[in-house]
C-alpha cells in the first residue's frame, strides 16, 4: 500500500504562530499557569501537550485569577480583549493576523455605511470576534439562500469571509448579494493557505483509493478539508488520531492520502503514517513542506498584510 503526505498537511502559518507564543509565554512564566480564552487551537491532542507545560484554556475572564491571558488563533470579541486589560492582565495576543485584517476590514466597511455581510459560521470563536468589530446592520450567512434579514434594494453591502470558508461558497453568496444592493464591496477574506490546502485535498483525494484527514473534530477548517476530500472520495476518513484508524478502510486499497487540518502538528501526522505502516504501508511519499519553506512563506503572508 502506498501513503502520500499531502504538501499542505498540518499547521497554517497563523497557528504556528500562536503556539509559538503560547510556549514561549509559559517559558516566561517561572513555572506558573498562564491561562488561553478558549482552546487556543481546535486540536485536543496539542492542548493537552500545552496544558502540560502550564497552558490552561479557560471559558471566562473570571476564571483568570491573574498573570498572563493568551488571546487565541481565532481571536475573541473587542470587548473581551479590552476587559482582560481593565483587569490587569498581561494580554498576549496570538490572533492569527488573517484573522485580524478580516476584523479591521468589517470595521472600515461598517464605517463606510455598509451593510456588513459576514460569510461563515455565526457561532464559530473567529465569526463572534469578526461581529464584534462592526457597528451598524449586519448580517452572518452560512450559504447563498441565508439571505432573510438583508433588505433589497439595500444601497451598499460589504462582503468578507470567515478565513476558512471554502471559495466556491463564499462565491455563491457573492452572486445572490448582487440583486439585494446599488453597490456591492467585496473583500476576499480567505486564508490564502486555507485556499492552497483545500485545492491540494480535493486533487490529492482523486489520485487514491483512500483519504485520511487528520484534525481535531471540532475545527472547522478540518472538517471542511473531509467534505472536500469525501466529494472527490467517498473511502475518506476524519480522525484525530492513529488511534481511530481502521484497517477495514484499507481493503482492496492501494494508495492511501494523508492530510491535515491548519490545527494539526506534525507529530500527530507521524503517528498516523506509523500506523498505516504497521497496516502494510510499504512506500511512504513525504510532500509536507520543509521548514525552510514554511518559514519562507510565513515571511510572505506577512508581507501581504503590511
């Protein structure tokens, strides 16, 4: 059986980014908790490796009985992030800065006099945080028929994206919006490593007889990876760990595709290719970017948000 790892597998730059500075934090800290808004990524694996080294995710403010606050990848709402200061707390902000520029696009686009149209997930950490920085009517949509609540004829829509949202949706949301409005601006909110991940899946799921997705069941751009991956081959599979692997799944297969979500570490990657390994993976082609490369490209996401 032959295991290809696809070249996009595993951590954005925008995450590692955040663990980064999460670790770096703890390292600072001289042995006490330092404590994340939230899980500071959606990878229950990686947040028991940070809780070991003093990390604690928790759901409140009130719960922080002082030190260091670390803002996750996905952001949180303003008004959190102001209170963790009127606090005292040392704030750490690890927002992806993706995430970011889509908080500061809303802004302008509401100030502007837009009605504001966020596609994406309404209850998702990312599009709370995004919300929080508009004033004025707004609108979340999930797809191209969530549109009651948006006037026609409305005279100026601003559009953006939740950073993971699949190109072909945000696209059929555009279209539908043009006969609300006069005058539609769109912002291309969309990650562009979330993009390159997404169009590497689905080519990499049509050349095997068997997908694998690795990531956390809770991230959403991991299980968009798998609905991807499952349009294009119905044998895929999401799982967060080798554990989960099945060897029913590889009957009759020749040819097994790893990928991962932006939350999963390498070291999870591993795990699952020693386990297909054990299960007759006889050739293993390794694709994943070197860390030359992904330091190389970090530079350059950063440079385009300048």
């Amino acid at each position: 059986m032959h295991v290809v790892i696809a070249r996009e597998a595993g951590f954005c730059f925008g995450v590692k980014l955040a663990i980064e500075q999460a670790f770096e934090a703890a390292g600072q800290a001289g042995g006490q908790a330092i404590h994340t808004l939230g899980p500071l990524i959606h990878n229950p694996p990686t947040i028991q490796k940070l809780m070991q080294v003093g990390v604690v995710p928790v759901d409140r403010l009130d719960q922080v009985p002082g030190g260091t606050v670390v803002i996750r990848s996905h952001g949180v709402p303003k008004q959190i992030k102001q209170g963790a200061k009127d606090l005292g707390l040392d704030v750490v902000d690890a927002t992806c800065p993706f995430v970011t520029r889509v908080q500061n696009a809303v802004a302008r686009l509401s100030k502007e006099g837009c009605f504001v149209v966020v596609v994406g997930d309404a209850s998702h950490p990312e599009v709370v945080g995004i919300v929080s920085h508009i004033v004025g009517p707004h609108k979340v949509m999930s797809g191209r028929d969530d549109l009651e609540g948006i006037p026609v004829q409305t005279r100026k829509i601003g559009v953006v994206a939740q950073t993971t949202m699949r190109p072909d949706r945000f696209k059929e949301v555009i279209c539908q919006l043009l006969d609300r409005c006069n005058e539609l601006t769109v912002i291309n909110t969309i990650c562009d490593a979330t993009e390159i991940k997404q169009s590497d899946a689905r080519v990499q799921a049509a050349t095997v007889d068997a997908m694998l997705v690795v990531g956390g069941k809770n991230s959403s751009n991991t299980r968009k990876l798998a609905q991807i991956c499952a349009e294009v081959q119905p044998n895929t599979h999401h799982i967060e760990t080798a554990d989960e692997i099945d060897s029913a799944w590889f009957a009759q297969v020749d040819s097994v595709g790893v990928t991962a979500g932006a939350s999963t570490p390498d070291w999870l990657i591993d795990e699952v290719v020693v386990r297909l390994r054990a299960l007759g993976g006889d050739t293993v082609d390794d694709l994943r970017t070197s860390a030359e490369e992904q330091a190389r490209q970090v530079q350059d996401q950063l440079a385009k948000l300048q």
